[in-house]
C-alpha cells in the first residue's frame, strides 16, 4: 500500500505539481500586475472593516480566520520539520518561493469562490472551486471530482494527519495514550461541527489570533536570543537551496532537487495556495468592499501569515537550536520541533509545543470539516440532509489518527491533496481571462477614489453564469450603507 501510494506521489509531485504550481502561480502574479506586492499594504486595510457580515454568510475576518485555522495546523510545525530533515535547509527557501507566487493563486481561487457562490437550503452562503466549475466552466462533472477529492482530503484524511500530531506531541510531553486523546479530541470537535459553519466561525474568530500570537511572541523570544546566528541561518537555507553547500561532494542535483520537492509539498499542506481550499472559506463570506476580488485580498494575507511568517519562525527555531545536526535518523515531525524549542527555553518547551499543536491542529479539524461540508452540500444540490454522516466519518477519521502511523498518513495525505490542487489549477486557469477583468475593475474603482463594488450588469456574460440574487444592485445598496453606517 505505502509502496503504491509512493509511486502516485512521485509522478504527482516530482514532476507535474511543481511545474504546474510554479507556473499558475507566475502566471497569475504577471497577469494581475504583480498584486501581491503592489498591494501588499492594501490586504491589511481591507481587514479594519473585515468584521462585517450579513445574514447569509459569515464576515471577512470569521472567513480568514477559518482558513487561517486550516492553514495553521501541523504544517507549521510537523510538516517544517518533515521539510528540514527530508530535504535540509534549503527546503525553506523553496517553502517561501511557492508562497510568494502563491499568494496571486490564492487571490485568483478566492475571487472566483466570492463571484459564483450561492446560497443553500438553509440560505446560508456556499462555494467554492466545485461551484466556479459548475458554473463559471460549464462542467459540473468536474465540481463532482473535485468534491470527493476533497471531502477525502479534508474530511477524512487530512483531520487524521491532524490527530496524528495531538497524539505524538501529548506523548512526547506529557506520556498520554493516543487512544485516550484522540477520544477527548473527538468529542471537543464533534460539539462544534454539529453547530454547522456558524459555529466553526465562531471558535476560529476567538482561537487562532490567540494561538498564533502567542507561537510568534516565543519564536521571536527565541530568536532574540540567538540573534547572533540568524544571519548564519539564511545563508545556509540560501546555500542548500541552490545546492552550494553539496557542490563539493558531487551531489548538487540531487539536494537541489529534494529541497524543491519537500519545501514545495510542505508549502503546499502548510498554506494551501492553489488547492481550492480556502476558496470554501471565501465564498461563505459576506465582503466588504462588496466586491469579489476584496475576499481575494483577504486570502492572500492569510498565505503570507502562514508560511512566510509562522512557517519561518519553526524553521529558524530549529535552525539555530542545532537540533537538526544532532537529530537522530529516527526523529523527525512534530518530537524535532519540540527538542529545538527545548534546546532553546528549557524542558517547558516541549509542553509548550504540545499545547501549541493541539489548539494548532484542533482548528484546523474543525475548518477541514468546514470545507468537506460545502462540497457535501454540492454534492446534494444545494441540500444539508447528508452533512450527519459526513460529521461522523470525520470524526471517526480523528480516533484512526490519533493512533495511526505517521508516514502512512503523510503519504495520503500528499496523495489526496495532490489530486486536488491539479484538478483546481486546470479549473483557474481556464477562467483566468474573468480573474483579471475582476481585477482591473476592483482597482479602476479604487484608483478613481470609489468604493469598489461590483456592478453584474456591467458584465453581462458573467451575469448569465452566477446565481440571481447574489450580485444584485439592491442588496449591494443595503450592504453598502450598512458598512457605511458601522
């Protein structure tokens, strides 16, 4: 099975992603006037007024937030280490490279969720990358695929690698039994994915600025007090990336070619950029400016905070500590994170981490939940009569984690999550010309000192694809004097 899992992923990744990745990616931050540096600043404006939602959908900030919770889980913590010892520093540069290129992506997946969502049964705001390709392409056979690929990822697999994490982190610092902790855990996110999307909003708008400043003020303590070596520390990430540090030993390709691979897959899981997940997150929002392309601003903030802030900071902890150069074979994932921070502050440290993964990979539960949830509603039409067995599987996908081996899990996870982001990356690329014509009118109404709002009647081509009602002048109007008006 590990064998099988391990040839899929090879043709997936060493060859196809990457160059898929990379290139959507570039072609996106050209094709949208290099957005995330040109309005680098413009993401964090748009969060002072990101807390406003109406009664279909949840606000701005619940929506990052929710994706910040998926993005922020093991991949900041386990999947950095995994990177670092599968393939050395220079797996960091890489991890950074796909994010700055994948924040365009991001932008690109959020604004396409925002244009063509819909509404459920229960009137509540649904979308995502299974609805841009069942309305925006014409192909609702390709939304299906995409859906179970997903519900696979998210609700079943990628929650067990989640577990997987709690498990080990709680044995390693405190002696508990897997069995006995994933039980616990199953309980706390089954009160709260029965609460439906609302209640997922909730605990992730209250949690995950908690958690990720409190992670960032030790990993900055930290670094502080090695600050002597930081300088060391991105020449050898810079060295290994290129290969200078193996040219020596004859083995330049061969390093070269594992760091891209490992920090590129470990990008990937950890911010999620061209995958079609945070796009549920997105399309479940109510945007102010009342404009699709204002969601996308907001989900590249939440790239650039996952990887190249809190994905950094692991990486420079273990770093500087010295842990990866005395690190057993035997010992990677989340126990090398917690000896690095140990090595650093202490034997509190690894309690600390710990605590960190378990709030760290318990939202991200949560949220995954959330995403399977939107493409189970998909999958039904619109209806939420399947949404009880789903909750059950993924809970019942959390107790198989807790006490599965992790190299296992890792592999399907990359398995199932490679499957998705190919299939979503064809979907955007095929509506790209509609991603720019968004672009430019957000910006030419931003530039001529208007609040961007989107106008369907301007684009009637567009208009024939997206659900009536959504875009329409009247309820813009509203949302626009209520903003106004707060």
């Amino acid at each position: 099975m590990t064998e099988l899992i391990d040839n899929f992923n090879n043709i997936l990744w060493s060859g196809v992603l990457i160059y898929l990745l990379l290139g959507v990616g570039i072609y996106f931050t050209l094709g949208t006037g290099l957005i995330q540096f040109r309005h680098f600043g413009h993401m964090f404006t748009i969060l002072k007024n990101s807390n406003k939602s109406d009664s279909s959908g949840i606000s701005s900030f619940q929506a990052l937030c929710t994706s910040l919770a998926a993005r922020v889980g093991t991949g900041n913590l386990t999947g950095v280490a995994i990177a670092l010892t599968a393939g050395g520093p220079g797996a960091i540069f890489w991890m950074w490279l796909v994010a700055l290129i994948g924040m365009a992506t991001s932008f690109a997946e959020s604004t396409l969720a925002q244009l063509y969502k819909t509404k459920d049964d229960q009137g509540n705001y649904r979308g995502g990358p299974a609805y841009y390709m069942e309305k925006g392409l014409k192909m609702r056979w390709m939304g299906v695929l995409f859906s179970i690929f997903l519900i696979i990822a998210f609700g079943l697999v990628f929650n067990s690698v989640q577990a997987n994490s709690i498990a080990q982190a709680t044995a390693v610092a405190f002696g508990f039994n897997p069995l006995y902790v994933g039980i616990v855990l199953t309980i706390i996110c089954g009160i709260i994915i029965f609460g439906g999307l609302r209640s997922i909003a909730r605990v992730a708008e209250l949690v995950v600025p908690i958690m990720a400043i409190a992670y960032l003020i030790l990993a900055f303590w930290v670094m502080s007090n090695n600050i002597e070596r930081l300088p060391d520390v991105f020449l050898l990430i810079i060295k290994h990336a290129f290969g200078l540090q193996e040219a020596v030993g004859g083995v330049v390709g061969y390093g070269v070619a594992q760091a891209m691979t490992q920090g590129i897959q470990r990008g990937l899981f950890s911010n999620e950029a061209g995958m079609g997940s945070a796009p549920n997150a997105a399309a479940a929002a109510s945007p102010y400016p009342p404009h699709p392309a204002s969601q996308g601003y907001v989900q590249m903030l939440g790239v650039f905070m996952d990887t190249l802030v809190i994905c950094s900071a692991t990486a420079i902890i273990i770093i500087s500590s010295g842990a990866l150069d005395s690190a057993e074979a035997t010992i990677s994932g989340i126990e090398l994170t917690q000896r690095a921070l140990s090595s650093a502050v202490g034997d509190w440290g690894a309690i600390f981490i710990a605590i960190a993964i378990f709030f760290f990979a318990f939202t991200s539960i949560i949220a995954n939940y959330a995403y399977a949830e939107s493409n189970m509603v998909f999958l039904e039409n619109n209806h939420t009569a399947g949404l009880y067995i789903l909750r059950l599987a993924t809970l019942g996908m959390v107790i198989f984690g807790s006490m599965a081996e992790m190299p296992l899990v890792w592999k399907l996870a990359d398995f199932s999550m490679g499957l998705m982001a190919l299939t979503n990356l064809i979907a955007i690329l095929m509506l790209s010309g509609i991603v720019f014509k968004l672009t430019k009118d957000y910006n030419q109404q931003r530039k001529a000192g208007k609040l961007p709002t989107f106008d369907i009647d301007a684009y009637p081509d567009i208009k024939k694809q997206v659900e009536d009602g959504i875009w329409e002048k009247d309820n813009l109007k509203q949302w626009n004097e209520r903003g106004a008006n707060s």
